[in-house]
C-alpha cells in the first residue's frame, strides 16, 4: 500500500507524517502522529468522541480522510492547555463534567468551536452545538453548565 | 473496508470523466460513503474528492441563486441570502445531523445520500434489493418506524433521508449536471426515482455524470415559506415526517403553492396532487384539508408507521395555517 506524507499544522506546530490510502484522520493523528486526544467511539459519525477543529471548525476525524488535511489546520484537545489548563478545561472539572472521559475531548473541542463564534451562546445553542456529541455518563447537564460557566464569565475571567 | 486510492479533481470536467471510470466514486465530505464504505455496503477502488471546486454561492442574471455542489451545508444555511430570500432552506438544513456533519457534507453530496434504511446498511444479516438486487426485503415486516408510506414497493420501502432537498423540492430548484454530453439541467423533484422493481437504481443521474450546482429560482413576491420537521427527539435525528412549503396569497386565494414531504417516500415528495387541488383556489383550512386527503388517497402505511399518515397530514395543515396567517 502506498505511503504518502501529509504535512500540516497541529495545535500551532508544523506536522508532517506518512498515511496509507485511505487512512482515516483519527487514526493517523492517533497512530501516525501520537495524539490521543481524539478517541475512536461509533467509527461511523454519529457519537462525536473523535470531534477535532479543521480550520477552527468540528469535524468528525473518522469519517475524514488523512490526505484530506494536506496544508491545513487541525486543533486537538491536546492544544487546549498552555503552561495551564484553559478555563473550559476548568469549568469541565469545577462541574464534574467528565466522568469516564472518553467523550471529554470531542466535547470540548465541539464547546471550543463554539466559543470561538458565539462568545455568548445561551443555553439552546449549547445543547445545539454539542448534540452531535454523545455523552453515556453524565445526562449532559454537566457539560452544558461548564460551558455556559465559561460563556458567561464565571471562570477564566 | 476495502483498500482504495484517494485523489482530487480540480474542475468539474475532469470529475465527470472520473465518475465514468469503473470502481470510481466521488466522495464530498465522506459523511455518507466513508460511512457506508466502512460497513460494508460500498466498495469503491478510487475515491475522487470533489471538494475542491465549486464552492461558491452566486446570484443568477434572473435573480436567483446558483449554489456550487461543493458548498457545505453549514456555508449554506449561513449564507445571508440564502438566510433572507430562501429562509425554510436555511432552517431545513439546520434541522439536519448535527454541527460537525453539517461542517463536513456537501450540497451535491446530501442529495446524492443514501437512505437510512437500517437493513440497507446492516450487509452481514439483512437482505436487502437495494445492496444486492432480487435478495429480498428485510424491512417488509420488520421495523418500518422510518419507513415509507407513499410510493413505496413491494421490492423496497426505504426513505430518502435529506431534510434540505425536501425544502429544495418546495422551492421548485434545478440541479445542474455535467456528463460527456455536455451540461444538463434537471429539477429536483425529477431527479431521485421511486423504488419499483429497481430500488437500485436511485437517481436519474447518468453514468460519468456529476452534479455542479442547484439553481434556486428567484424568491416570489410576497411568498411564505416553511419548513417543519417532527422527529424522535429535538436534535440530531432522521425525520419521521418533515413538511416545506411556499406560498404566495391574493385575495384570500392560493396564487402560488408549493408543498414537499420528507420521511415518508423514496425520494423527497412533491405534493403535485394538492398543490394542483390548491393553486387559484381559497386558501382555507377546508380547501386543505380536502388537498392532503386527495394527495394521501394512495398511501399504504404499514404497521410500524401508521402514524406518519395522521401526521404528515396534520403537520402540513399547520404549516399551511401559519404560512396562510402571516400573509394576512
């Protein structure tokens, strides 16, 4: 099978790694690359785990082909923190909202999208933006509350 | 899932030639054909990512839009034109899957999706006509809650599953395809095919022929348009019924109707019979009442979807009252 390389950006840094035809990008950032934020859930796109932001907007990396990131932006939760945790990082914690984790990252990063557009969502638009994230442990109300935390300014200001 | 090559066209022409090629298939955001690729149900060698060129959203000299087959279906509901003059298109593709699949599907690739029909991807235990022709059914019979009442055959009752061709259908809009004949244009209600003897056979799209565009015609003066999807809960779910509608009203009476059905056919169901019952006549509950009833005359529910028969109609006589509301 035919390697080719892929060079693009993670979290800010320059990447360039080999995939396989038709590798999916969750397991060429898992296994070519050694980010494992992003988790394998459905493999089909409907539990959202494997949510990363290409050019700052959710996808869902294993429905996505590795060539397809060829020059572009890819954002993981592994970027989120700094010489800190970021405050959604921290409301998630305050709020008990990860309980098993395995959706922990794909919800963050679809709540980081978010943000990033509508600084100032109210409680609809959260449930909207995370819908396509399942969540087996917590019944959601965690996370929507962690979220709106950091909307409305009641950590990380 | 089977080995494939992977590579990009860069126009249209080039794309078509590929699509005539055996083992090739064109892939937009892969949140349909990945899926299914990895299930089993398709098999293609060569993947051809069409993504890289019409993109843009552009306005006709008649007035209307042309949107590119390669727009995401975020990029289309977000589009301030399309926000204003086409509002039940922007909001019948919010109500569909969720963000991260909206971020990633393409225009031509959402009217190009399968059906969801849960025998039709499930190849290790489930017959199915559609996969492999003359297998049998396994839906007849077994969970039919999404399943089709109108059109359907003995041969298949799956669903087009689409919420934006279904607003589509209602505002009467063109699809554009590129062949080695050259370029066609096809209305959208024409496109996708009923299921007969040939539940395969699922679009009247040609070998070596891709779609370019979708050409909306421009906004009518004065119209109302909607759309209403009832589902099984509030986000991220197929429709079980879904109604799009355009109206135009002058004194008290239907000068223009349109009316399109999602959830309960094999392809998005323009209502013609109510509509052509409806257009120059009053524009009262009664009239639509007696519409629906004749549009629905042919319906054969079957036991784990009869309900869609009560709702489809009641949902499309609410969206009409409101439509016919505004306009007073």
């Amino acid at each position: 099978m035919a390697m080719k390389p892929v060079t693009f950006t993670l979290n800010g840094l320059a990447k360039a790694a080999f995939t396989e035809d038709g590798q999916n990008l969750l397991d060429f950032l898992r296994r070519g690359v050694g980010d494992m934020a992003p988790k394998y859930g459905c493999g089909q796109g409907g539990c959202g785990a494997c949510t990363v932001l290409l050019d700052g907007v959710p996808h869902l990396s294993c429905l996505t082909l590795a060539e397809t990131v060829e020059g572009r932006r890819v954002d993981t939760a592994s970027g989120l923190a700094g010489a800190t945790i970021s405050p959604l990082q921290e409301a998630f914690m305050d709020r008990f909202a990860a309980q098993c984790g395995y959706c922990t990252p794909g919800m963050l990063m679809a709540a980081t999208a978010l943000l990033a557009k509508n600084p100032r969502p109210n409680r609809d638009e959260v449930i909207e933006a995370i819908s396509g994230n399942i969540c087996r442990c917590t019944g959601y109300e965690p996370i929507i509350a962690a979220i709106l935390d950091v909307a409305e300014g009641r950590v990380g200001a | 899932m089977n080995p494939f090559t992977y590579r990009r066209a860069t126009t249209a022409p080039e794309a078509a030639a590929a699509a005539a090629l055996p083992g090739h298939r064109l892939l937009g955001g892969g949140t349909n054909l990945v899926d299914l690729m990895r299930k089993g149900v398709e098999h293609p060698e060569t993947l051809i990512d069409v993504t890289g060129f019409s993109q843009q959203i552009e306005l006709t000299p008649g007035g209307g839009l042309l949107i590119g087959g390669a727009v995401r279906n975020s990029a289309l509901a977000a589009h301030p034109q399309v926000r204003r003059d086409y509002p039940l298109l922007s909001r019948a593709v919010l109500t569909g899957a969720s963000a991260q699949i909206r971020n990633m599907a393409t225009v031509a690739g959402n009217v190009m999706q399968r059906t969801r029909c849960t025998y039709f991807a499930d190849p290790a235990a489930s017959r199915c006509n559609k996969r492999v022709p003359g297998s049998g059914c396994d839906a007849q019979g077994g969970f039919t809650r999404y399943h089709a009442i109108l059109g359907g055959s003995s041969a298949c009752i799956a669903t087009h599953p689409s919420d934006m061709c279904v607003a589509l259908a209602a505002l009467d809009a063109t699809l554009h395809l590129l062949g080695p004949d050259g370029p066609r244009a096809l209305p959208l209600s024409e496109f996708h095919r009923l299921p007969g003897d040939t539940p395969h056979l699922e679009t009247e799209l040609r070998p070596g022929e891709i779609i370019t565009g979708v050409e909306l015609p421009p906004p009518l003066p004065a119209m109302r348009s909607a759309y209403r999807k009832v589902r099984d809960r509030a986000s991220y779910a197929f429709a079980l019924v879904s109604v799009g509608a355009c109206i135009t009203v002058e004194n008290g009476h239907f000068a223009e109707i349109r009316l399109a059905f999602g959830g309960i056919a094999h392809r998005p169901w323009r209502a013609t019979r109510a509509e052509a019952a409806l257009r120059s006549g009053p524009a009262t509950p009664e009239a639509v009442e007696a519409a629906l009833k004749l549009e629905f005359a042919e319906a054969r529910p079957l036991d784990g979807n009869a309900f869609k028969l009560p709702l489809a109609r009641r949902s499309a006589a609410a969206l009409l009252a409101q439509l016919i509301g505004e306009t007073a």
